[in-house]
C-alpha cells in the first residue's frame, strides 16, 4: 500500500483566493459574510452569504471560454491550476495516464440553468444555448480541469452533498493507496447563491436570518444561532503517493492517513438527532488510519451552526473520544466562511493542512453563549497555538451521507 500525501493547496473562497490571504484571514477571526449585492434579496429571508470577491473569470480564462464555464466550474479550474503550481507538479514531463481528477459539486451549475430557462421563457426554445447541459451537470468541473490540464488518469465527480470535499479526498486516497495513480486533483467547487437556492434554503428555515449583522450570523455551537450562511468558492488539493512525490523532491504538507464514511439512513435533510451517522464516520476513519481517539490532536468540525447539525455532532464527538472529547479542541471555520456546500470539505482540508503545518489552530467566532448541550473547547474567538501532529475533519451532507478525514503533519 502506498502512503498518500498532499504536495499542493489552492482555494478560492470568501476570505480570500489564495492560501496565504485565506489562512491568514482564518487565523485572524475574519469573516468573509456579507450582504448579497449581485440580485434583489427584498423578498428573500436570508439577505446574506459567504460571496468569492475580486474573482475575475475573463481575466483568467478569456471572455470566449467563460461564455462556456458556471461559475462553479471557473473556481473549481482556478482553485486546481493554483493546487497545480503549489505543487510544484511539471504535467508535460508527468506520466499522465496516472493523474486523476476527483472534483465534485453539489447543485453543479445552477445559475446556468436558471439563465437558459429564463431564456426560454422569454425568448423561446430556439434561443436556449447548446452549451446549457455540458455548463450545468456535475462534473463539468472535473470534466474540464482534466481537459485544460491533459490528464489522462481516472476522472470522479461525487456528489454527496456537503460532504463532496472529504468523499473526493478519501476515494482519491484510496485510489493512489492502491497504486491505481500517482497524483490525484481531489475537491469540490460549489456557486449556488442565487435567487431559488437562496429561497428554498430560506423557506426550510435553514439559514441565519441575521441580516443587519453579517458577520456574526454564522455561529456554530453558539444558544442564539439560527441557522447557517450560504458560502460558495472551490477547495482543491493535490494528493500524490509518497513515492512519487519523494522522487521528484517534491514539498510534502502533509499525509492522509485515514478515511470514513458512513449514512444516517435517517432523513433527506436532517441530521441524525444523536449523531449515529457520524460517529460511525469518525469511528471508521480512526480504525483506517490506525491510531486510537487518544492520538487525535484537533477535530475541524463540520458545525454550519444549526440547531441539531451542532448538537449531534458534539454528542458524536463525545460518543466516540469518551472523557477525551473535553481534552480535544474543536473548530469551527464555517464560523467564518459560511458554508460552501460542496466546496467546504476540500476548503476546510486547506485550513487543516496550515493547522498541523503551522501549530494554530483557527478561532470559532462568534461563540458568545454556548449551547448547553454544546460544552467542548470549541476554541473561542482567538486563534491558539498547539503541538499538532494528527487531526480529523468532518463534513456531513443531505441525505445523511458522512465523510471524515484524518490527516497528520509531515516531518
């Protein structure tokens, strides 16, 4: 079995779009949350989200190709060129058969849907473009990154809601574990704000409402959340088998050693109420890492601040670490970018890497009044410093689906 490790980050995502900016502002308590200004939110619940700023999808791609590319496809590709050249990685002397793009996203390209129907109505069926089904399906992203860069190796485009990062990551360590491929493109990219999803997140009554004060909307584990903030960008890292990677003198940020998931065979939108799901997730990346609850150093939660997403996931903590859940600190990043759907797996897999690289961990803002039934170090307000060798990320999504993670850091 081969030893995966990552050797390269790239992000776009609403507290900056590269990884020095996005770390910084995470350790620094930034929040990337703010009044939506690109459509009319007068009617909507929700007037608020996590939105990618000083994107420029022409200057990157030339106005011909972004004519053909969502949104989320134009992350997703920014976010994996930047992964690419972090890595140092040269694909013209690669052997690209046995590099792989595993990208997925959740809602794919929505807004490009929305546009050609509106076309449609307005304008009539002649007028709808042709590139509409290529722009709107899943795995355009993957689809075109493997295009724009030549890879030859196994494509995968998941689509496990939230969870999509972590399910990219885990399946794409498997692969290269397996010695299937060499170097593995692994994320998600998600650009859902938009006028429907934004009502339809609103009329379930899952977003925060707090709109006169973006940046403390989103507040994981905290008595007085209401729900958690829409967020878009793209996550993406590049996983590479420690032999290939030592080969080529490669930098190494650091090694994932473990993988699970799981269901909560439950419901379509809500969590486990005693976190069945992911506990089973957790437990499963633990035993395919093979270390013990002990050695885990620091849990990046999943936590989009909800009611019972925060709760069962705290009891799924203390289920699992027993009295150790109270030694492990917890954080919350969504605290400060919102969540990010599909992207937020690969983007929260960043912010690990930096976290185990670096000895800080990220504050849980906004953490003023904890929830009773949320009572574990949830690292509140400011950035800490800690001794960091191993630690899990979760990501949870509709229709139960888990993923977590488990990554050390490289010496």
């Amino acid at each position: 079995m081969e030893r995966v490790v990552i050797t390269g980050m790239g992000i776009v995502s609403p507290l900056g779009n590269d990884v020095d900016t996005f770390w910084g502002n995470l350790v620094n308590g930034q929040s990337g949350i703010g009044a939506i200004d690109a459509f009319d939110t007068s009617r909507q619940k929700a007037k608020i989200a996590g939105i990618v700023r000083d994107f420029d999808g022409n200057a990157l791609f030339g106005r011909k190709e972004v004519r053909r590319m969502d949104r989320f496809v134009q992350f997703a590709i920014a976010a994996a060129e930047q992964a690419v050249s972090h890595s140092g990685l040269n694909l013209e002397e690669s052997d690209r058969e046995r590099i792989g793009v595993y990208v997925g996203s959740g809602t794919g390209g929505i807004q490009s849907l929305l546009d050609q129907d509106h076309i449609l109505i307005e304008r009539g069926p002649e007028r709808v473009s042709p590139t509409l089904v290529p722009m709107m399906i899943a795995n355009s992203a993957a689809a075109m990154i493997s295009i724009r860069l030549g890879t030859w190796g196994p494509t995968l485009s998941p689509v496990t809601a939230c969870s999509i990062g972590n399910t990219a990551i885990g399946e794409a360590m498997r692969m290269i574990a397996y010695g299937d491929a060499d170097v593995i493109i692994a994320g998600g990219a998600e650009a859902a704000i938009n006028e429907v999803a934004l009502a339809s997140f609103g009329n379930a009554t899952a977003l925060s409402t707090r709109n006169d004060d973006p940046t403390a909307a989103s507040r994981p584990f905290d008595q007085s959340r209401d729900g958690f903030v829409m967020a878009e960008g793209a996550g993406i890292v590049i996983l590479e088998s420690l032999s290939h990677a030592s080969a080529r003198q490669a930098t190494i940020y650091a090694e994932v050693i473990g993988y699970g998931a799981s269901s909560d065979a439950y419901h379509m939108v809500a969590t486990h109420p005693e976190g069945r799901g992911a506990h089973q997730a957790m437990k499963s990346a633990l035993r395919n890492a093979g270390i013990t609850p002990e050695q885990v150093d620091v849990i990046s939660a999943h936590a989009t601040s909800t009611g019972v997403g925060d709760r069962s996931e705290t009891y799924a903590i203390k289920q699992l670490f027993g009295e150790q859940a109270y030694q492990i600190p917890v954080t919350a990043n969504k605290s400060m970018l919102g969540h990010m759907l599909g992207a937020a797996g690969g983007a929260e897999a960043i912010a690990l890497v930096q976290m185990l690289r670096e000895g800080i961990i990220p504050p849980t803002i906004n953490l003023q009044q904890p929830d009773d039934d949320c009572d574990l170090d949830y690292v509140p307000d400011v950035a800490r410093k800690a001794d960091l060798q191993i630690g899990l990320s979760n990501s949870f999504g509709f229709g139960g689906h888990n993923a977590v993670i488990v990554l050390k850091k490289y010496e």
